[in-house]
C-alpha cells in the first residue's frame, strides 16, 4: 500500500528512534529534559517537515506525517510534540496566510521548532462550543484572556494555536459560530504557565496556560474571523489519525517485546508462546493492529486529497486505540508479574496507551459521532 518513498520514511523514523533509544525517552521523562537529540535526529533526516510542501522535503500529505508518527511509536516513542505540532501546522497550511505560513510553519520545518495547540478547558471538557477563552476585538487586534488546561508541552514549544470565542456563546445563533483561531509566540506577554502533575512517562510537560490580555495583531488570526469551527474539526481529523499512528506504533512494540518473552520463556517444559491461551491472544492482537493501520491510511490519503473524512479518521482513532490496548494487555499476561517490575518497561507504557481511549476525545464520543454522521442515526447527545 506504501510507495517506496513512503516506506523510506517509515523506515527511517523507526531507525531514529531506536537510535536515540527509548532508554534515553525514559531518562527524560525522569528528569523532564526535552529530548533535544530525537529532534535532532529528525531535523537531519528532514522528518521534521513531513507532510508539508517544501522543496526537498520528503513528501506532501498527511500520511506521509502519519507515518513519521507511527515509525516513532515502533521504536517506543511515542512524540506528542510532533503530533501538536503537525496538526497545527496542516490548519495553518489549509487556512492560514502565506505570511503566517513562513512565520510559524516553516521553523518548524527547518529549525524542528514545535506548536503546541490549545483547546481544552477544564470546565467546557468536551463540549468545545462551551469554551471562555475570549478575544476581544480592539484598534488593529486582539487582546486575548481566559485559561486552557491539558496542554501538552506549552512552555518548551515556540508557538501556541490558540481555539478562543471572538463572540461568547450567549450571542450567537448557532453554538459553532464565533470561534476563531489565532497562532502566536509562545514568549508573547501575558501569557503563563502552570504545569500538572501527571505521569505519562514522557518527558512532554501537561500545562493550564493563563492568557491575561495578551495583545494579538489581526496577522496572528488564522482565516476569517468566526469560521474557526469549520478550520478545527477539519484540523481534529487529522489529530484523530496521528493518534491512531501513535497507538499502532505503541501496539506494535509492546506485542513485539511480548513474542519475544513468550518464545523464550519456559514453564512445563514449553515455551509459553505455544500455549493458545496465549498465542490467540497475541494472534488476535496482531490482526486488529494491522486493520486500524490500513484504516488509519486510508483516512490519512483521503485528507491528503482535499476531503474531510471525518467519518474514517475518527473510526481509525477509535479501532487503533483499542487494538493497541488489546496488545498492552496481552504483553502484561505474557510477562506476568515481571510486568510490574519498572525494569522491563512493560508498566511504562500503560498511561500513554491507556490515554488514547481517553483523549484527546473520548471513544464514546467517537462512536456517537459515527453513529449519527456515518450510520445517519439520531444524535445521542
């Protein structure tokens, strides 16, 4: 299904992060240092504009940052980074200005300089329409308050993408009018900081962002003023298959990892990886990884051909996710209880594999959204 090319950067992202190693992943996430060598790494083999149209670079489409994505997470990496950065970008590269595309999309090409996207707010969850962000309108600009919270590396990104209200909720007619969206400096003032603490396993920081009056030009706007609807869920789409890369990849190591105890690990005289209660599982595990990746290639192709294809992006986050659990779980049966021991980075990859069934949309919010826009059946909620 691949191209030669397409295969190359698979390839080429799963040899980096072996490289670099996830030994190394580890150790950053202890300390909370980024992983400057990893974006090094990628910068040099110029993964880091992939899926993005400049001369020389490895290819144009989404799938082709997919697959960045995925080769990473086969080496047990799994770069969030990466995946705010690239669905920040791609609602810049469909919506944004030529000016706005060298301020902030191409550093990120050439310098692996990262966006960090900023939606969540903790009392609207997942009711987007419900968020307090605001941008007031003012003599040539903005001035923007209000509070995002889950944000996935904030301060150590350059730039913010920023899903604020330019009219409140209580004045529009229909709840998706009055979103806009606005990309920025990171380092802009009145903007601040506050890191939570959750465990990943990751050396990417979760961060409340604070915006107290900050001042925004009309050039840090991203298309017309109101319509940021219509730029954001075609932007989730493409988070929805970045995170369905990042589930396969992770699914992918820790079944791998499984095999390889199961073949050498003996009790009653045999292998364990010959005992069916086992091998099915592994078996079954395998089939249903293979099926969200050729489904999460799919919705990627199709958004690289100009179309939405919501309905494909949202059931390959909602397939990926599940298979990469169903993975996790077999592997924490195979190793048994030297699972719990943090020594075979087994335990390690719970949260991150868990959360995907979680963020950054609920699978039952998955599944209603492809019951009524897929199915046609009435709306749930």
């Amino acid at each position: 299904m691949l191209g030669e090319e397409q295969s190359l950067i698979l390839q080429t992202a799963e040899r980096i992060g072996l490289h670099v190693g996830r030994e190394y992943w580890l150790r950053c996430a202890r300390e909370k240092t980024e992983p400057k060598l990893l974006w090094n790494e990628l910068l040099k083999a110029g993964l880091t504009s992939a899926g993005v149209p400049l001369e020389g670079s490895p290819a144009t489409g989404l799938l082709e940052a997919v697959l960045v994505q995925e080769g990473l997470a086969r080496a047990g990496i799994p770069l969030l980074t990466y995946l705010t950065t690239h669905l920040s970008r791609e609602i810049i590269l469909r919506y944004g200005s030529r000016t706005q595309f060298e301020r902030f999309v191409l550093p990120t090409c050439r310098r692996g300089e990262r966006i960090s996207f900023c939606l969540t707010e903790a009392e609207a969850g997942s009711n987007t329409w419900r968020i307090r962000t605001y941008a007031r309108r003012r003599d040539g600009g903005y001035l923007l308050s209000g509070q995002k919270t889950f944000i996935t590396g904030a301060r150590e990104s350059e730039y913010l993408l920023v899903v604020a209200r330019t009219k409140k909720y209580e004045e529009v007619e229909r709840k998706r009018d009055g979103l806009s969206l606005f990309v920025m400096e990171t380092r802009s003032g009145g903007v601040g900081f506050e890191p939570l603490n959750i465990e990943l396993y990751s050396p990417e920081t979760q961060y409340t962002v604070y915006f107290d009056e900050v001042e925004l030009g009309v050039d840090n706007l991203i298309g017309v003023e109101g319509r940021g609807a219509d730029y954001l869920f075609d932007g989730l789409n493409v988070e929805r298959t970045l995170i369905a890369a990042c589930s396969i990849g992770l699914g992918e190591y820790v079944l791998k990892r499984a095999v390889e105890y199961a073949g050498q690990r003996v009790v009653f005289d045999r292998p364990i990886g010959s005992y069916q209660g086992l091998q099915f599982r592994m078996a079954r595990a395998k089939a249903y990884l293979e099926a969200a990746r050729l489904l999460n290639y799919e919705a990627a192709e199709l958004y690289g051909r100009g179309e939405r294809g919501g309905g494909l992006a949202n059931m390959a986050k909602l397939v990926a996710s599940e298979a990469s659990m169903e993975a996790f779980e077999i592997a924490m049966q195979t190793f048994g209880g030297n699972a719990y021991d943090l020594s075979t980075d087994i335990i390690t990859f719970y949260p991150v594999i868990r959360l995907f069934k979680t963020a950054p949309i609920t699978n039952e919010l998955v599944l209603s959204y492809i019951g009524h826009h897929v199915l046609g059946l009435p709306k749930s909620y």
